[in-house]
C-alpha cells in the first residue's frame, strides 16, 4: 500500500474545487509550513491563487487557496521567463 503524501492530499483537494485558509490546510492535511506546500505544487506547474474573502457572518476578511486559470499575460511573462 503506498501512502499518500500531505502534498499530494492537499492538491487534490485544490483540484476538486476546494478553497481552502492556510488554518484549513495546516488542520485537515498535518501541514505545518502551507506556504512551502503551495510553493511545491506551484513550482509542479498549479495554478494557485490566494484570494480575499469576507465572511458573510462576521464581516471578517480572511484569505483562501484556491486553483485557478492563468491570465494570458502570466502565461506570456511564463514563456518570456524560459527564453531568457
């Protein structure tokens, strides 16, 4: 049996359309360091965004993870970045 890593737990979620707070991730996957899990799985070739939100409840602004389309100028600076 292999064992799935919390990398690789927390890009499916983000693939499957979760949006998740660095709170969220940290608690449901055992990750201690979100920022370097998301700079993995960006470096992987994901589209990862970090998004305002406010709640609706409290008004609270908190910020989420979540994966999302590349703009054609990210995707032009991407190809300019590899020519060099």
């Amino acid at each position: 049996m292999t064992k799935t890593t919390q990398t690789a737990k927390v890009a499916a979620a983000l693939v499957n359309g979760a949006e998740l707070t660095a709170k969220q991730i940290s608690s449901r996957y055992g990750v201690k360091n979100v920022r370097a899990v998301i700079s993995k799985l960006r470096s992987e070739g994901l589209s990862i965004y970090l998004n305002k939100r406010v709640s609706s409840f409290d008004g609270e602004t908190y910020m989420k993870y979540m994966i999302g389309t590349p703009t054609k100028a990210v995707v032009a600076a991407g190809y300019a970045a590899l020519r060099g």
